[in-house]
C-alpha cells in the first residue's frame, strides 16, 4: 500500500511544479510521510493511513498559514501613491 502514498506523493508533486503557488505542497509532504509510516508498519489499516494523511494535511496546513500571513502582511508597502491624493 506504500507504493500508492509514493504515487499520490509523486502527482501531487507534479502538480505543485506544474502551479507553482504552494497549493498541494502540503498535502504532496503529508503523503509522503504517509508511505513512509505505511512501509515502516506494512500490516496498518488503510482507514488508519488515511487518518495519518487527513491529520497530517491539515496539521501542515493550519502550521504555515501563521507564517505565511505574517509573511503576507510583512510585504504590504505602505506608501502613498497619486491614487490617495
């Protein structure tokens, strides 16, 4: 079952170089390490793979969306422009 984590990992991989905005990057990592731990213990359940992904996926998601914002909100130029005048 590992080898359909490295797939999914693959095309989500693809995917993100194809857009280039970090949209499945996230998901892409939380589906490698996924494969990783299915490899490792090769008699666990799809259903609890499948909770490790969610979990993992969301973990990474809710983690860099702090950063990211902070990241967003550093880059705002606050510089008038003949627009405000």
């Amino acid at each position: 079952m590992a080898w359909i984590w490295f797939l999914v990992a693959l095309t989500l991989l693809i995917v993100e170089l194809v857009t280039v905005q970090l949209v499945c990057i996230w998901v892409c990592l939380a589906a490698f390490v996924t494969a990783l731990i299915a490899a490792i213990f090769p008699s666990m359940g799809i259903v609890w793979q499948i909770v490790i992904f969610v979990a993992l996926s969301a973990l990474l998601l809710v983690a860099t969306r702090r950063v990211a914002k902070k990241m967003i909100e550093n880059k705002k130029i606050n510089q008038a422009t003949n627009v405000d005048l």
